[in-house]
C-alpha cells in the first residue's frame, strides 16, 4: 500500500485511562497510535463506501 503524500491533525478528546490503555495495547503490537488510528480510519472508510481506498496523488 502505497504511503499517503499529505498529512492533516485530527485533534480528539477522549477519556485519560482509556488513552493509556490504548496506548499500551499499541505499543505491544509495534506501533504508534496515528499508526492505529489511520488504520482504523480507512477500514472505515473502506467498509461504508464498499469498496477499497485509494489515495490519489
């Protein structure tokens, strides 16, 4: 899969222990949370627009 070139900031709030625990699990897997995060993102995507994401340059 090919890197995205543009970035933007998602600014979220969300409860400290849970951040904590997210932050854990992550970590136990190798990887950041924005890795987690843009991940979930676009299997979101990916599943109500029913078809795979495509970065376009």
């Amino acid at each position: 899969m090919a890197k995205e070139q543009r970035t933007a900031r998602l600014t979220i709030l969300v409860d400290p222990r849970k951040k904590a625990v997210f932050e854990r699990l992550c970590a136990e897997e190798d990887q950041t949370p924005s890795q987690v995060v843009r991940r979930l993102m676009r299997e979101y995507i990916e599943k109500r627009l029913g078809r795979p994401w495509a970065a376009k340059g």
